[in-house]
C-alpha cells in the first residue's frame, strides 16, 4: 500500500508544474494598459468638455441646461470608459507573457484579472495626478453659470460692486426729470438695506418708508415714485437671489445624479477591461 501512495506522489509532481513562487502578474504589461486607459481617458474628456457635454452654460442656448447636464455627462463618462478601459485592457492582454502549462480556465481568470487591475491602476493614475484637472473640465462650466448669476446680488453688500449692482443704485438716485442728482453720499446705507432685504427675503416697512423719504429729499422725486422705485429695486434683487438658489439647487441635483451615473460607468469601464484584456490574451496565445 505505501509503494501504491508513493508512486502515485511521484506521479502527480512529475504531471504538475513545479512552483517557484513567481506572480502570475505581468505588471509592465499592466503599467502600459494602464497609462493607455489614462492617456485615453484624459483625451476624451478634454474633447468632451469642448465639444460642451460636460459644462453648462451661463447663456441661453449654449451649451448643456443643469437638467440635461447629469445625463450628457453620465453618456460621455460611458462613452469614455468603453473606449479607455476596452484599449487599456487589451494593451494589457496582449503585452503580458505567455503562461506555458496553464489550464485554460486559470489562463481566462489571470487575463480578467489583468484587465481589472490595468482598470484599477488607470483609474488611481487618472484620480491622483489629473484630479483638479478632471474636476475643472467637468465642473468649471457650471460653476461659472452659477458665479455670473450670482455676482450681481453678492457685490450689492460688498464694497466693490458689480456694473450691474451700481446700475441698480444710480436708478434709485436718479433726479426727476432728466436731470440728475449727482448723489452719491447715501448710496452705501441704500446697498445696506437692500442686502438685508435680499437676505430675509423682504424689506421691513420701516427700510421701505426710511429709504423712499431718502430717495425723495435726495433727488426730489414724488414720495409714491420714490416707492416704486424701492419696490422695483428690491423686487428685482429678491428675484436675482432667488434665481441664484435655483440654480445652485438644481447643481446640486445634477451633480447627485453626475456621480451616480459615474460609478455606473466606472463598473462598465472594469467589465470591458476585464472582457478586452480576455480578448488581447487570446490572441497573444494564438501568436505565441
């Protein structure tokens, strides 16, 4: 019985590939799939940022609307990805060594696995060294919609203002008539009290009567077109903050649904470089 043990022991290790503990990794293969994959991404999404599919813009008309900027961006990402992770991986296939004696199944699993890795590497390479550049492309377009927005209404409590913010204050000061006031002495108690009304979102009657007699003395208009005047210019600033929460909202909406969609495409993008570094290690073998 132990002569049947023994001979069957030496029969297997002279059947099976002896180990010598070397990966079955072919790391430069992996290093150029991945640098491949972040060359490729970073080109696809600087063409993408400039053909305006991941920016939005501050005009009407141009550009991608906040609503339709998650599903554009959630497109290019897939897009990018497909294209990016399928080359890398199939750089990665077929640049890694032949694995001679290997039994077909371990050879497919050790290709799917180069090709997650190659993925893997490409995404950390694209995150770490492009990051704020990445960021800037996708986001940049958006964030200027919001800062042109928003500029007017931040610089009325500020002490430098916007054209737009002084255009509102010389309306207030206007003289009656065609002539003008020239006044300029209560133009920053004015830009107070119409941040304070833009922050609460109404002006107390007590700021609307004061600053309506002020506008009246100052430039010597009718106390009721003096009212209106107070009216129209805290109704039109009111407005402009309110527009500017619309638009941060529905950013915020966006860029929730941006990055779902994202590590939708991420998982699309390991799978292809999975299947693709499949494909590249197939035909390696076949050209041995």
């Amino acid at each position: 019985m132990e002569t049947i043990v023994a001979a069957r022991a030496e029969e297997l290790s002279t059947a099976l590939p002896i180990s010598h503990g070397r990966s079955a990794a072919s790391w430069g293969a992996i290093v150029a799939g991945a640098l491949v994959a972040a060359a490729v991404s970073l080109i696809m999404l600087a063409l993408g940022a400039g053909l305006g599919l991941t920016a939005v813009s501050p005009w009407q008309g141009y550009g991608v609307t906040a609503a339709t900027f998650a599903a554009t961006t959630a497109i290019w990402f897939i897009v990018t990805q497909w294209v990016a992770a399928g080359l890398g991986g199939y750089i990665a296939g077929r640049l890694r060594t032949r694995w001679i004696g290997t039994h077909t199944h371990e050879v497919f699993f050790r290709d799917t696995a180069h090709g997650l890795v190659t993925w893997a590497l490409a995404t950390v390479v694209v995150v770490s060294v492009l990051g704020s550049y990445v960021s800037s492309l996708i986001g940049g377009g958006f964030h200027a919609a919001t800062t042109v927005a928003a500029g007017g209404v931040e610089s009325i409590a500020t002490s430098s203002m916007s054209p737009a913010a002084n255009y509102g204050l010389d309306k207030l000061f206007r003289g009656s008539g065609d002539s003008p006031s020239g006044t300029t002495e209560h133009r920053g108690e004015a830009a107070h009290i119409l941040a304070n009304a833009v922050t609460s979102g109404e002006m107390p009657a007590a700021d609307r009567a004061y600053l309506a007699a002020l506008i009246s003395n100052t430039t010597g208009t009718s106390a009721a077109e003096a009212e209106k005047r107070v009216d129209d210019a805290a109704a039109s600033a009111i407005a402009a903050q309110t527009k500017v929460k619309e638009l941060a909202d529905a950013g915020r909406k966006a860029s929730a649904e941006a990055a779902i969609f994202t590590a939708l495409a991420m998982l699309v993008g390991a799978f292809i470089a999975s299947v693709s570094a499949a494909l590249g290690g197939r035909v390696r073998d076949q050209h041995p």
